[in-house]
C-alpha cells in the first residue's frame, strides 16, 4: 500500500527538544528579567512545545488538512473569549 | 459512491472518504477540540480572576516548581514512550508494544502520584502558612480546580491506556485504537504544558 514508505518523525529528537525548551523556561524564572519579558518568552516557549506535541506526535504535521482545521477552532474561540472579556478588565 | 465516481470517471476525490480507520480518529479529534475549549475556558478565567484580584501570592513561591518540573517530564516521557508504543504496534512488534505501553501507564501514575504529594503538602502545610484556603482565596481555588480537572483527565487516561493495552495485547484491538488513544494521551501532556507555564511559571 502507499504507506509503506511512511516513515515516523524522528520522535527522540523531539523529546530533545522539550526537555530543553523545559529546562530554559525554569532556568529563566530564575534570572529576574523584567515582568513582561519573562512573561512573553515563557508564553512563546510554552506555545512552541504545545506545538510540537501536536504536530509531531499526534501527527497533526502529516494528517489531512480537516484534522487541523478541528484542532484551531478552540484556540479562535478562545481568543474570542479573551478579546470579549477585555472590556470588563479593571486591574485591582 | 461507485454510481457518483462513475459519472464522473476523471475526478479524483480532494480527501480520501472515511473509512473505519479515520473515523475514530476525526471523532477523537473532534472531542479533543471539545476539551481543549474546557480547558480554554478554565484557563482564561483563571487569567482573568488573577488579573483582576488585588492580591495574589508568587506562584512559584508558594507551589515551588522543582516537583511540578519532574512532573513535566514525567509526562513529556510518556508521550515519548506512547509514540513508540505506537510504532511499534504499527511494525507488527507486540513486545516492544507492550513494554512501551506498560512505560507509558507507568508515567501516568507517577504522575498522579507526584499530584497526591503535591496536594496534600500543601492543604497541610504551604497553604495554611500563607493563610490561604480553596474558600478563602481565588489563588486556591483556581489552582485546585484546573489542575484538578487536568489530574482527573490523567487518571482517564491511566484507565484509557490499561485497556487499550489489555485489548491490543489480547489481539481484539488494532494498531488503530493504539493511535486514537494516543491522540488522547498527547492532549493530556499538551494542557499540562500549558498549565505548567500559566499557573507554576508566570
């Protein structure tokens, strides 16, 4: 059949990768950067890992296009719900 | 289908239809996006209730992040571990499958394990120190339901992947089931870095 010559994603590499992008997210709470900086990069390093779970091993990478289109409708209706929410935002 | 491809002998299908290996997994997928909004929803409350509280304890002062590092990884492996279990299912290796498979439980239930400890050191101890209660304080109280609700997400999946390795071992399951519950299980670790990030690290 066609998917004999699939081959799998180089899965320990990925494991390489989030353990690292783990370990510099703890490393960096440590250095007393700035609330904002630390801020933005923790949340561009958690997006990434998130990222690379579903696209390398839930396969999302090499999947129909439908699969994915299913997997960013709750993170649009999420940003829905923040944008929403924003106008009732007063900080204490 | 044979009549409509008939009557239009030189038009490929964009997608291949269903067949009974893809629908199981559209309606995993299909749940998962379902969850994910749960999870969303919880999330961005949790932000929000935060941002608006007049006071609120350092999260890595008061949860500490060297026990909630290891949990990480410990379900970073087990994704990895799940993967390979996979793979090997998929080449025909039962051994290998089940060895993984057996890993990936494991994982799963050092985790809860781990959330016991951490649970319990703190109704005990931390949180009465920092005067801090589920009923007296939002910081508590988001903190046990998310990540409560990611536990009892964990604790499905230990179940979901007990009897998926029953099921497969005993040959009346296929690579298949291994793959939807491995969608699953990759969520489980997806949400936990998530809230791994916005309730220990931020």
């Amino acid at each position: 059949m066609a998917t004999t010559t699939h081959t799998h994603p180089n899965y320990m590499g990925i494991f390489w990768v989030l353990l690292v992008l783990t370990v510099v997210e703890v490393g960096l709470t440590f250095l007393g950067l700035p609330k904002m900086l630390l801020g933005s990069l923790l949340v561009i390093l958690a997006v990434w890992k998130a990222a690379l779970v579903a696209m390398y091993f839930m396969h999302l990478k090499f999947e129909r296009r439908t699969l994915a289109m299913i997997a960013i409708v709750p993170f649009i209706l999420c940003l829905f719900l923040i944008l929403m929410l924003l106008p009732d935002l007063r900080p204490a | 289908m044979s009549e409509a491809a008939a009557a239009h002998p030189g038009v490929e299908p964009a997608e291949s239809p269903l067949t009974p290996d893809s629908w199981g997994k559209l309606g995993m997928w299909n749940f998962l996006a379902g969850d994910a909004m749960s999870f969303g929803g919880l999330i961005v409350g949790y932000g929000i209730l935060r941002y608006s509280s007049s006071s609120w304890p350092p999260p890595s002062e008061v949860l500490g992040i060297n026990l909630t590092a290891l949990m990480t990884l410990l379900l970073i492996i087990s994704s990895v571990t799940m993967v390979l279990a996979l793979a090997a299912v998929q080449s025909g290796d039962k051994p290998r499958f089940k060895k993984f498979m057996a890993f990936t439980i494991l994982g799963g239930a050092l985790f809860l394990g781990c959330q016991a400890y951490e649970w319990t050191h703190l109704i005990h101890e931390t949180l009465p120190h920092y005067k801090l209660s589920f009923s007296s304080h939002l910081f508590a109280t988001t903190f046990f339901v998310l990540t409560g609700f990611h536990g009892l997400h964990v604790t499905g999946g230990v179940i979901y992947n007990t009897v998926v390795l029953t099921l497969v071992s005993k040959g009346r399951w296929g690579a298949n089931h291994v793959e939807i519950a491995g969608l699953y299980w990759h969520f489980v670790d997806l949400v936990w870095i998530l809230i791994f990030t916005f309730v220990y690290l931020l």
